[in-house]
C-alpha cells in the first residue's frame, strides 16, 4: 500500500513488516509506457509541440474536400511518417528499460522477514527486509550495514553505478549490530531506524538507530553515510553482509538520481522558434489578403464565368472558404520535414565526434564522447569557457617539491630540485629534529590513504586513484577487473580492530578508498613512478606497499614522508601502522612500528578547506590533533602566541613556493587533553544523533576545536600542466573567445599557472579585488576602474572566494562590467557554488558559456554552462556523467569546438535556411498562379509533386551537406578568427535570412511568370499534335523546373565536393526523371501519359532552362561580387587554398618563436589536379596573390642542403643570406617576404608583396624578420 501523505520522517522497524506496510515495494520501473497506455501517452506527448499541433490542424482541414486544394494523402502521409519515426524510437528505447526493469526485479534475494528466512524476487523485498548479500552482489536496495564476514562488521563495495568511481570504499557496522552476523540472531533483532524521507543525496544519510536491548535514556546511536550500502552498489572483497532495508524501488538514491537531466535548447534551435513565429505572422497576413481578393474577384468576375462552380452563395461562407483554401495552399511555408532533418543531422554530428580518431587519447585507450546529441550547433558559438585548473589544465600528477618546517626552506638550491634531497633537510632527519618529525607524522597521518600490500613476485601497476578505462571502451566489466586485481592484493580485512583502546565513538570510521582498476605486465619499468616500499610479514616474505589515494596530493605527501623514513604502511578501523626507519644514537637504522589509535577524523570540504585527525599513539596517553590545508584557513587558526619570525619567514616561503606555479599546503598540531578530548566527544556525538541540521551542527563543533595550532611548516607540490594547453589556449584566444580559470587554488599559485598556459602574458597587466567587507570591495573594484580609465590597456583580473561572494550578492552590476571587459579573469579559492553562480552570471547576460572540468567539485558548473564538458580524470566519472561532451585531455577541446563545433553550426545554418528556403519558394509559386485564377485557392501542382517535393527530391540530398566544409580542418587551426563566423552567427542571422527570403521569392516569381509567358494559349502550340498547352504539361514543365533549380541552388552552395555529393545530387536529378517516366506508364495514375507528352516537347527544355539561368544569374552575379569586393574571411582563405592545390603545391610554415626555436609542420598536403578539391564548384583557380616571382634552387645545392638538413640551428644564421640570395636573383628586389615550397626535386624562393599566406588576422598579416614560410 502506498503512502497517502508526504512523509517527514521516515521510521523503519527491523522485522515487524506490518508497521513499514506503508512503504512502497522495491519494483523498479524506469518505462514510461504499458502496452495499453503507448499510443494515447506518444501522441499527446507528440502533439504537446506546437508545430505538431499546427501540422495537425491543417492535415484535419485538408480532409474538408470543398477547401482542400491537393490531395490530404499531401500532409497526412509526410506527417504520419513524422509521427511513426517519432513513436518507433520512443517505443524501442522503452521497450529496452521495459527488458531492464524486469531483468531487475526478477532477481532473487535471501531475507530475513519477519524472523523468518525466505527467498524473494527483488521487487517483493520490502522496507525493514533484512537482506543477505555475498561477495559480487549488486544491492537490491538502500541497506543499513548490520553485520559483515569481517570481524570488525567491514565491508568493501564499489560505487561506480551511484557516482561513477571504480574505487573501492568501505563501510563499518555499528559496535552494537556488528556481531549479529548470522540467521538465528538476525531473526531475533529488534530495531527502529529514523531517517530523513527519499532524498537524491548520495552523500548524506544522518540518520539513527534505536535497539531493543538497549535500556538506557541515550539509547539512539548515530547512523551516516558510512554504514549505508545504496541500491546498485557491487559488495567486494567481503564474503557476505546483512543490511536493513529503508528506502526501496524508485525512492532509492539511486532511484531518486534516475531524474531526465534538463533538456537543452541551442541556440539555433531559438531562433528557429522565433523565424517560424515570424513566417506564421506572415503566413496569417497573405492567408487574410489573399482570401479578401478571392472573395473579391468571386463577387465581380465569379458571376460572369457561367462553368464556375462555387457550392453556396453566402457571405460567410465565402469568406471561410477561400481563405481556408489558402491556409492549406501556403501551409509548407512552414516545413513539416524540418525538425526530423535537424535531429538526423544532430545525431550524425554525435556520431562524428565519437568516431573522430584525431581526438583519441591512445595512451589511456579513450576516445571523445558526446553524451548529449542535440546541442553540437552550440560548440561553434562558444563566447567564454570557464576551466577548472587542477586535472583540468594540469595532469593532477603530483610530485613533492619544496617545504619550509619550523621556519627553514628546504629545495630551493636548484630550480628542479627537490627537498626531499636536500642535505639539511636529510641531516634534520637523521639528527631526529622534533620540529621535522612531528611535520613528516602528520603527512604520513593525516590522510584518508589505504596502503595496499603487493606480493614481491606479483609486479602489478596499479592506478594511484582509479581506471580511466571507461566501459565504453573496455569489453570488460568492472567486476572481471576487480577480480583480477584481487588475486594480487595480499589485504586481510579480516583483522580484528583493538576495540578496547577505541576513546572514540565505535560508529565513527574513515572512508577508506581502494582501487581495482589496473593490469598484470610481466615487467614494468614505471612500477618505481608508483610508490612501493618493501616491508616483511611475520614468515619474512617481502611485500611491496602501494598507496591508494583518493586525492594525488595525498599521495605525494605520503609519499614523501616515507622517503624520509617514516613510512605508513597499514590501515585498519581504527588503527594506522606506521614503520619508523631513523637513525639511531649510534648513527645506524632502526625499524620501529608504532601504532596510532584514530579517534576522529575530520574530513576536507570544499567549504571547510582543511583536514584534521585526533590521533592517540598507543601505548601512550599522547593525544594530538594534526590539521593540513589552505593557507588563509590554517593562519588564521594558529596559536596567538606563535613567534612573529616564524610566521612570517613561513608566509615569505609560501609566496615564493606560489610564485613558482605550486601548489602549497600549511601544516600544524597541537596537544589534546583527556578533559578536552571527553568534552568534544560528548558534543560530537550529541551534534551526531541529530538527523535535520546535522552537518551544520558537527561544523560549529570542528570549528571550536580546531584553534590554538602550533605551525610545522608547509609543502609544495608540483603539477605540471597537460601536454599543447598553453598553445590550445593561445588558439582559442585567437579565436576570439574568452577564457577564465575557476580555481581552489591559492592567489599566487594560480598566477604562476596562468601565465604558464598563456591565460596572462607575463607582461600584463593584473588587477586583483580585495577586501573582506562590501564597503571594501566596493573601492578596490572603484580605484580599478579609475586605473583602467588612464592606462586605457587590456588587462587581466583575479578575484578571491570570499571577495566573490560579497560582489555577487551585493555589487553584482559592478562586478560584470568589470569582468566582462577583461581579457580574462581568475577566480581562486573558489568553491562549486561559487563556480556555478560566476557561469551563471555570465550566461544571464546572453554569452555562450561552456565549462570544463574533471572532478565531482566541477558537476554544477558543468551543468550550469550551455555546454558542459567533462575531462576523464583522476578523480572519478562524476564530471563526464554530468557533462555534454567528454574528452580526455584538454587539447582536444580545440578540435572539439573549431573543427565540430564549427562545422556543425555552418552545415545547420544552412540545412534550416534551405528549408524554408525551398518551402518559401514552393508557394510563392502557388500564391502567384492564383492571380491567373481567380484567387481561388487552387494548386499549381499535382498532389504527387507537393507530396515529393518536400518529402523526397529536396530532402535527401541536404543530408549530404553534413560532408560540406566552407574551409579545410586544417586552414581553421592557422586561422582560429575563423570561428568568429560561427561564434558571431555570421551563417544564419536576420540578413542571412532576408536574402535567402529574397532569393526565394525572386526566383519564384521567375519560375511562375516565365510558365506564364512561354506557355500562352494565344502563342504555344504543342509540336506533335499542334494543341495548345494543358495544366499537366505546365505544372509538370513548372515542377521540373523546380526540382532543375534546386539541384543547381544545392550545388552552388556546395563548397566541399566529394564523390558522394556528386552522386546524390546529380543522381537524385536522374531519379526524378526515371521515376516520373514510372508513373507516366501507370494508367491508373493521374500523371499516365502526362510526361510522355511533356517530355517530348522542346519548349519544356527550353523552358527549364531559362527559367534556371535567369533565376540563377544574380545569385552567381552576387556570389562573385562578395567574393572579390566584399570577401569573407574565409572566402580569402578558400581562395588561397584553391590556388596552392591547385599546382599541387605542398604548403609547410616555420615560425621563429621569442626563444628562436622554429616549430616546422607540414600543413597541406599535395594535391593532385584530378582530385575532387576544396573548391566550390564554380570557383575559379586563379592567382589570388598578386605579381609572383619564382626562383628555383636544386636540392643538390649546399646551402639548400643545409637548410634543409639542420633548419632548426642554421636557418637563423642563414636568414640574412637567404634574402640577399633571392634578392639578387629576383626580377623585383623590392619584396618584403620570402617563401621557400618545395616539390620532389627542388626548393622554390617564393617573393611577393601580398599578405601572409594563410592568415587574415591583424596580428599575423605578413611576415615580419623573425618569420618565415618553408
């Protein structure tokens, strides 16, 4: 029975099903549709669209015989066909969740309800089910751990269906419910649990349990995250498991999770909209004029024509019918076919993407990916991408560079150096400096690192934090890849944890994160890069230590303190192990484990940004609290009476580490008393039991306690930017969008980065907002717009977390006028609100945003952009689930958006302009014969040619335009203004639309008139019989004109020819003429013998080709008057193109860059002049640089040789001579470029007075002395 009011509070009774009757059963449905309920549910939500239920409209109409002017098989066949398409895909994609759902529910699982044990089908398990699980199990529903196989009631599971990590995590029991790992006592057990209603948070479960047994006041104990198994999680690791059901079917996370992601509309998608709204207007207003003047005419010339027959006299009923008539004559004004080729072409365009080896990521096996179909016109109109740094821009490999402990830096000797082999540092921890050692224990402690240990013999490299293998390149599942690293992890989860020494609560336990994504190799000569440390277990073998870390900064600081021998090397419940390797008094080594009791661990948040542990080493009553993170957090929590000096000499070090690009964290510690630890975790666990409000709460608690620390010191680590980011940004910059970095990151750190990808030159200038209040902030954005003002310069802004919050909320207007000017903007410290509030920002202002990231701290700004795009990282699948598009690396970006982006907004400016285009110009045909006949309504053509016209002749080959390119690939990477075309809507905006509007009517008026005046009854004579012109032979000679016209319109707008298009646009010519001659031999068709006549009949000929060329002949006019006197860019770059392939002329560039290193890249292969090229159909091969001189130089030639052999060192020496060399030989010496092309057997000297070959910008407009083209 289901639940007939909203819930508050949900309470769940372990084994007493009659009170969780109320509950829903666990039958997971993901179909929208019954067998019974398909055809009603499809058409509704079919005609829920308003140009379906437009379409409908005037199909209805056409059944009326009095008023329809064609057949209704006209609309209702294109229409139904629509329609079908539509309800086939539906039906087939439900069908397929149809076969899902019942492969789910059908699973059978062993129970416990009731004190009864039983085997249930998974949709009969209920809430309060206490649910037996083994090892490889997928749960069936949300489950409360009660009990596991391991002593210590853990348990692995993987969550990769629930957020996309292929790590493992653990999960730990309660102390009170850990020890009922069986069925006798299950049976028994007695329990409520008290938990917020279904909710979507896969992250939070505050929650709590009461049991029978217990018989004091305080009998609640706290529940979390950590003792939940949710729905779809796989159990590893783990013999078995019994968990409690609470939330079952669709109000699991997962369940819950299942919403339809918001659907996106491009933005060529709202200007079809909006045309279609105009094209109505203008159809209601011709619908209106044109009804009055066949009312008119009906009323003064109807009665003189005795053979006209009109069904009835009235008023009214003349001035419904006739315009009714012309509703229906005009109705493709809108096409019915448009929407079906647009998500046709959106989908090849996915295609595209997915099958695109050149954005393939070969070292780790991926591909890019296009998770969303229906916005790929949106990547060419991308105005500002919004990037996350680390694993965004970096590697997120990190590598431990620098630190500063009590004052002293240590790795700043050499440039690459690294203090981890730095002579003081290395003699501070052989002298066992209590300063350095307390520093090194809380990186090897203050972690959520799970040191695995490897066999000698097993040389298995494993990921440090997961596979990037994602299943849609790899046939083989997660759970084959789990089961083959398990055989090499030697990990006994089975150790019992020293519950007597626990001072904290036994609920409490730290996620533990462990990897089982990697391969066997037989040899590996990177297994060193992974961080391995032989230990010995109690039979002496040696084993080999791998770090499992959810964050790569984690690692490399555990790392590091391993490297200076303190080394952490097991992780259980609640103990840490770690092995002490020092030198002793007498100067040797000594291996000595310790044992540390963790209490509490206080976990990093984007929001907390730092991390604690209560740490109690045993054996001992020392109890200390070590805390890691930013800069600005740790300061500020630092002991008042902390030395000046060392304040300030470790805030210098921390500048310094920044400046350089790294990334830094602060360290500290203090001594905690038993009198304080017993008063914070009697707070701890009251804020604990708490389900509304309790992170809040546990908040206000972490933050009194974490206060009064002793400064240890702080690290820097390394993360070296990915491979061509600074050159893919320098591109993009180019191309005239905006970029800016959304960090975590410290102010400094992410100058240094920014200007080592070229966000920021090194010369330029930056503004930073500061302050801490709004009447600060305020003045600091006042006194930079007045700096702005006088330097009249670009400039470049950052702005911090806590300064970006108050601008947002209350000097918003400010802040984007400040922004939107600036070539590009850092935001630093900021969290993923912060992230998706400044995209947010921009995109109300009507830019085009798309946001880039790795990480789940990335998903809302991912989701906030028009495009959001995932980078497949290091830190989970969350980004690339929540994102539009994914790739791999950063560089492929470029291609992404110039090469796809681009082309798919030019082939769909054009595809949707054609359509009306051709729909425009159909019925100007139509309205236009009206005037010859009485404006009665009537159609020019037979129902068969409406019906083709639109469904059959014109729409298949615009298919074939999703080949065409208006520029090579490679000419939009040497010209990246030419995405301006796109990103500015120069393909499809309102004076794009006029003149195909005009180009339509023109031409439609030409068609019409010139049938008019070839085919008079007073002048045409049909030449085999010497009748005079019929309506067939016109509207047939009309129509073939028509089709003649389109062929052509298609093939002038071409400029990319293929094969392909040859064969589909001339070939569907010649099927017009096939299938016309088909149907002239049917005698039951109403074209029988209508072509044979037609056909026959010069003046049909005639008449088509006139009609073309004079229909034609100004847009061919037109087209050659833009291209020499108003050229586009990339007119001027097809040009140039044309003329060098045209003499199969390789094209190769050299430039010299500030550090005179040539970058050499052969951009245009040789063409031969047979093959089908770049060029437009009509496009002429003409010299388009004007006066040339060449001058041959043999490859035999020494210096030739020498260029060629040793261009890099010698072609700069050599500059000066090779000008005075062309010089002398050249008829005109007055040439400020040299160019040198080569063919097989020669070099050419290349002069001339022209602009650089392949560029139009201003900034690279000719060849300066320090460039040159080879």
């Amino acid at each position: 029975m289901r639940r007939k009011k909203k819930e508050t509070l949900r309470r769940v009774f372990a084994n007493n099903s009659e009170s969780n009757d109320r509950y829903i059963n666990n039958k997971v449905t993901n179909s929208k549709y019954h067998w019974w309920s398909f055809l009603p549910i499809n058409l509704w939500e079919q005609f829920g669209r308003f140009m379906n239920q437009y379409f409908l409209i005037i199909a209805t109409l056409q059944l009326w015989t009095e008023i329809a002017p064609v057949d209704p098989k006209t609309i209702w066949g294109p229409l139904s066909f629509i329609f079908l398409l539509s309800a086939i895909k539906s039906g087939l994609d439900d069908l397929n969740r149809h076969r899902v759902d019942k492969k789910a529910n059908e699973r059978i699982f062993h129970v416990i309800r009731d004190g009864e044990p039983r085997d249930v089908m998974s949709k009969n398990i209920r809430v309060g089910d206490i649910i037996y699980l083994k090892e490889n199990m997928e749960s069936p529903c949300d489950l409360v751990l009660l009990s596991s196989s391991n002593k210590d009631g853990s348990c692995y599971i993987q969550t990769a269906n629930l957020d996309g990590e292929t790590d493992l995590k653990t999960r730990v029991a309660l102390k009170g419910t850990r020890v009922l790992n069986s069925q006798g006592l299950l049976s028994q057990f007695k329990a409520l649990i008290e938990c917020k209603p279904p909710n979507p948070e896969i992250y939070l479960f505050d929650s709590r349990l009461k049991m029978e047994t217990n018989d004091t006041d305080e009998d609640f104990l706290s529940l979390s995250v950590k003792q939940t198994i949710f729905q779809g999680v796989h159990l590893k690791n783990t013999k078995f498991i019994y968990g409690l059901s609470v939330y079952t079917g669709n109000e699991t996370k997962l369940g819950m999770n299942k919403l339809p992601p918001e659907s996106k509309w491009t933005k060529i998608d709202r200007q079809i909209n909006n045309m279609t709204i105009v094209i109505f207007c203008i159809q209601f207003l011709l619908v209106l004029s044109l009804g009055a003047l066949g009312s008119l005419w009906k009323s003064k010339e109807g009665k003189k024509k005795f053979y006209l027959y009109y069904p009835r006299d009235e008023e009214w009923y003349q001035f419904l019918i006739i315009p009714l008539r012309f509703l229906l004559l005009i109705s493709l004004m809108i096409p019915i076919s448009v929407k079906v080729t647009l998500d046709i072409c959106k989908s090849l365009y996915a295609l595209f993407i997915n099958w695109d080896l050149k954005m393939w990521d070969y070292d780790n096996n991926i591909g890019a990916y296009a998770n969303n179909t229906s916005i790929s016109e949106d990547l060419g109109q991308i105005e500002y991408i919004f990037s996350d740094k680390t694993g965004t821009l970096t590697e997120n490999i990190m590598e431990f560079k620098k630190c500063s402990i009590a004052g002293i830096s240590y790795g700043n000797k050499h440039k690459h150096s690294s203090a981890l082999k730095d002579p003081r540092l290395c003699k501070a921890i052989k002298n066992q400096q209590p300063e350095v050692i307390l520093f090194f224990l809380n990186l090897a402690l203050n972690n959520t690192i799970v040191p695995i240990k490897i066999k000698n013999k097993d040389r298995i490299a494993v990921n440090s934090s997961f596979s990037q293998e994602d299943s849609r390149y790899d046939d083989i599942s997660v759970e084959e890849n789990s089961k083959k690293i398990d055989i090499a992890i030697d990990y006994d989860s089975n150790d019992d944890s020293d519950d007597d020494v626990n001072v904290g609560s036994d609920e409490d336990e730290i996620l533990l994160k462990l990897d089982h994504s990697g391969e066997t190799k037989k040899k590996d000569k990177n297994l060193d890069s992974l961080n391995e440390h032989q230990v010995k277990n109690e039979s002496g073998k040696q084993k080999k230590i791998i770090y499992k870390a959810s964050s790569p900064d984690e690692e490399a600081l555990v790392k590091a303190a391993s490297t200076m021998g303190i080394e952490f090397v097991e992780r259980e419940t609640k103990t840490l192990t770690l092995i002490f390797n020092l030198h002793d008094a007498k100067g040797g080594r000594n291996k000595i484990k310790r044992q540390y009791e963790l209490i509490k661990t206080l976990n990093f948040t984007s929001d907390r940004k730092r991390m604690s542990v209560l740490i109690k080493e045993i054996g001992t009553q020392e109890i200390y609290l070590f805390i890691k993170g930013a800069d600005d957090e740790i300061f500020k929590r630092l002991d008042p009476q902390t030395d000046e000096a060392l304040l300030e000499k470790t805030k210098n070090d921390v500048e310094n580490f920044a400046r350089k690009g790294l990334r830094t964290l602060l360290f500290g510690y203090r001594a905690v008393t038993g009198k304080e630890l017993k008063r914070f975790l009697k707070e701890y666990k009251t804020a604990n039991n708490e389900i509304e409000g309790r992170e809040r709460e546990l908040e206000k608690i972490f933050h009194k306690f974490e206060q009064n620390f002793h400064l240890l010191g702080a690290t820097a680590i390394e993360d070296k930017l990915q491979d061509q980011v600074p050159e893919t940004i320098r591109i993009l910059r180019e191309a005239g969008i905006k970029i800016w970095m959304l960090t975590g990151d410290k102010y400094s750190t992410s100058l240094q980065i920014s200007k080592a990808c070229n966000l920021i030159p090194h010369n330029g200038i930056v503004y930073k907002i500061e302050g801490g209040e709004q009447i600060a902030v305020e003045k600091c954005i006042k006194v930079i717009f007045q700096k702005i003002a006088v330097n009249q310069q670009n400039y470049y802004l950052f702005i911090g977390g806590k300064t970006l919050e108050i601008a947002l909320n209350s000097l918003k207007s400010k802040l984007i006028k400040l922004c939107i000017n600036a070539n590009s903007v850092i935001c630093c410290r900021t969290t993923p609100q912060q992230k998706s509030k400044v995209v947010k920002m921009i995109k109300d202002l009507k830019k085009m945003t798309l946001a880039i990231g790795d990480g789940g701290n990335d998903v809302t700004m991912i989701q906030t952009a028009h495009i959001g795009v995932g980078i497949v990282g290091k830190e989970g699948l969350q980004a690339v689930r929540a994102s539009d598009y994914s790739i791999s690396r950063f560089k492929f970006l470029l291609r992404l958006m110039l090469v796809h982006g681009r082309y798919s907004y030019y082939r769909t400016a054009f595809i949707v302009q054609y359509s009306f285009y051709k729909a425009i110009f159909f019925c100007v045909i139509q309205i236009i014969y009206n005037f010859w006949s009485g404006f009665s309504g009537i159609s020019f053509f037979n129902s068969m040619s409406v019906m083709t016209y639109n469904g059959i002749f014109t729409a298949f080959p615009i298919f074939f335009y999703l080949h065409d390119k208006d520029v090579s690939e490679e000419l939009i990477y040497l010209n990246p203004q030419l995405y301006l075309d796109s990103s500015k809507g120069r393909f499809f905006n309102k004076k794009t639309l006029f003149w195909w509007f005009v180009r339509a009517v023109y031409q439609g008026a030409i068609t019409m008139l010139f049938l008019a005046f070839i085919f008079k009854d007073r002048d045409y004579l049909y030449a085999m019989d010497g009748s005079g012109a019929d309506q067939a032979l016109i509207s047939m000679t009309g129509f073939t004109a028509v089709l003649l016209l389109q062929t052509f319109t298609l093939a002038l707008e071409t400029k990319h020819w293929t094969l392909y298009n040859h064969l589909i646009i001339w070939g569907f010519l010649i099927f017009y003429y096939l299938s016309s001659l088909l149907a002239n031999s049917l005698p039951n068709f109403e074209m029988y013998y209508a072509m044979f006549r037609t056909f026959s009949d010069p003046i049909h000929w005639l008449a088509c080709l006139l009609i073309n060329v004079v229909a034609q002949l100004p847009v061919v006019i037109a087209k050659y008057w833009s291209s020499q006197y108003t050229p586009t860019r990339a007119d001027l770059i097809r040009e140039k193109e044309v003329y060098y392939r045209s003499n199969g002329l390789p094209i190769n560039i050299a430039h010299k860059s500030k550090k005179k290193n040539l970058i050499y890249s052969k951009i245009i292969p040789s063409y031969n002049s047979s093959d089908f090229g770049n060029n437009g159909i009509f496009d002429p091969i003409r010299d388009c640089f004007g006066k040339r001189d060449f001058k041959r130089m043999n490859k035999k030639d020494p210096l030739t040789r020498l260029i060629k052999d040793n261009i890099e060192n010698e072609l700069l020496k050599k500059h000066n001579e090779l000008h005075s060399i062309t010089q002398t030989n050249s008829k005109n010496s007055s040439f400020n470029h040299l160019k040198i092309v080569e063919t097989d057997d020669d070099y050419y000297f290349l002069s001339g007075n022209s602009q650089s070959m392949f560029s139009t910008s201003s900034t690279s407009s000719s060849f300066q002395d320090n460039e040159m083209m080879i």
